[in-house]
C-alpha cells in the first residue's frame, strides 16, 4: 500500500531516510525540520540537511518550535515518520494523523534511548548496535517496536561511519515496515532493561589523560565527525584528536605527555597509551593534517615530551 506522508528529522541521517522516502511509491507532501540557525566557525545560517533536501523536491517544509494549530495540517496524512528531529512532539501532535506517528531510531531499543545513541554505544564499547523503527508514544523513545535491524561494532567503529551506515539500514527497515503496516503490530519495550543515550555535552569532549587508553580511543572514534574529542597543549592551543587507537605504554610517563618513538606518536595515559594519528589545531585554517605534519609545522606545540592537559 503506498501510504501518504509527513516527515520530521533534521540531521544528515534523517536526509538519508527522507530521500528513500522521496524515491519510494509512498507520497510525503509535508516535512518539518529545524529552523536555520548558525553553525560552524563562521557563524553562518544555514539550513539543515532535511530543509535543503526538501526543497529541492519541492515538498513544503515547515519549522515551527511550538506545535500549537499544526494539527490541522496532520491530519490529512496516514502517518508522520520521524527520524532525528531533535524535538519532542505533543500528544495532540502524535494523534494527529489517521494512523499514528513512526520513529526511525539510531539503537537497539529499549537501549540508548534518548539524543545520542551512536556515541554512546560505541563510548560504552557495546558490541553491536542497530535501528528500531518504533511507534511514538509521550513518553521519550519508549513505544512499542515494529522492527529492528542490527550490525556489529567493531574496534574500531567511528560515530560518524555508523550513523551514515545506520540510516541507510534505517530507511530499508522503515519501508518494510510501511509495506506490511497497518498489519504489521509493534512488540512492548522492556522499560527495565532501558539505558539512556543523554544529549552529548562540550564536556565530553574533554580528554581526561588520567583515563585507561582504551577508554579515550572510544572517546575519539565516538565523536570523530561530530564535536571532536580535544586536549589543551603549550601556547594554550586546542589539539583535537581525529584518529587513534590505544597501545601499550611500557615507560612510565605522566597522563598527558607526548613521546615520539619509531613507530610513531603516542600521548600517555591513566593506564595505557594513545597512539595518535590525525590532529586538528585551532591554529592556521584548522585543517586536519597528520600528526607528524603538525610537529613539523607547529613544534612548540606538538614535540617530543609536550604535556596536555591535567595530568
């Protein structure tokens, strides 16, 4: 059955699903997102990758921050699909359409509800993760459960390659779902076996060189792509870390000090140390670069016995 819908979502992961749904025998007439708001180091407006991919497709987009009279418009449609939107809808929203409202989630529910699913299952070293396509209900990513698909995380997952993986397998999971809905009847979550994916704060970013290795490697591949894990370094500079991997530390060194050795660049940690491969500086145009290339270009930064952060 080819169904009509609304979408809601904001991200690039949302993007992803909206433009399967846009190719699919499904019609999606109305898409609310975000509103433009300023991002990067320019502070420039932009709008985000669901705004600009709806309007070149010519669907109606919205961007309302509160919700009061667009029931109206909801319900003309058989069902609002949501992916990372980033707002919480009211019920008078979620029983506005004929049927109800679907939710594309980046986990394995009942775990990593909440803002940050990606990040915190790789930070946690979970083994696998995957999506959910659930009902919505008030209370937050908590509904019942039409399907869930799964891939494995390996050592060496990183936030933003599984969130582009995840919202693929999420827009094939969800148009299975809308190919055997309304038949098709969602399974309760066990709300005791529930974890909570928080919304990632600047703080996490942080480095603590107090921690275990492994600890910071999951840190850095969590966040690459996103708000980089970072450390401060001499000169007060920013130093953040974009590839590493832990590795044994067999010299006993401060959490914090950098050591150049034959095989490389490795930090100290609490227990362990953090081989480092590619660095960002807020110095210069902030270009990524190796971190070879960044000791060559910055040395009294990045030098044989440098100290970041607390130790």
């Amino acid at each position: 059955m080819a169904w009509r819908l609304a979408f809601a979502g904001a991200p690039a992961f949302a993007a992803t699903i909206l433009a399967r749904l846009l190719d699919s025998p499904h019609s999606v007439d109305l898409v609310y997102t975000q509103p433009p708001r300023p991002t990067g180091r320019g502070r420039r407006v932009s709008k985000s990758p669901v705004h600009v991919l709806a309007e070149s497709a010519g669907v109606e987009v919205r961007t309302p921050t509160r919700f009061k009279g667009e029931e109206t418009l909801l319900d003309g449609f058989d069902w609002l699909v949501v992916a990372a939107y980033g707002l919480l809808l009211p019920q008078s929203i979620l029983d506005a359409p004929r049927h109800h409202c679907l939710n594309v989630h980046a986990s394995l529910l009942p775990r990593w509800r909440g803002a940050a699913p990606v990040e915190r299952a790789i930070m946690a070293g979970d083994v696998e993760t995957g999506v959910s396509i659930m009902r919505i209900e008030a209370k937050l990513d908590a509904g019942p459960v039409y399907r869930q698909r799964r891939i494995s995380l390996g050592d060496d997952a990183i936030g933003a390659v599984v969130a582009t993986a995840l919202a693929v397998l999420g827009a094939d999971t969800l148009l299975e779902v809308l190919d055997e809905l309304p038949d098709l009847l969602p399974q309760p979550q066990d709300d005791a076996s529930a974890t909570y994916a928080h919304k990632l704060t600047s703080a996490e970013s942080l480095i603590d060189w107090r921690a275990d290795a492994a600890a910071i490697g999951r840190q850095v591949r969590a966040l690459s792509g996103r708000a980089a894990a970072y450390t401060s370094g001499p000169d007060g500079v920013r130093l953040r870390i974009l590839e590493a991997h832990p590795t044994p530390q067999e010299e006993a060194l401060p959490p914090g000090t950098l050591r150049q050795d034959p095989e490389g660049w490795r930090i100290s940690c609490g227990q362990g140390a953090l081989a480092v491969s590619t660095v960002q500086l807020n110095r210069g145009k902030g270009t990524p670069m190796p971190i070879q290339s960044a000791a060559n270009g910055y040395s009294r930064v990045v030098f044989d016995g440098a100290v970041f952060g607390a130790s």
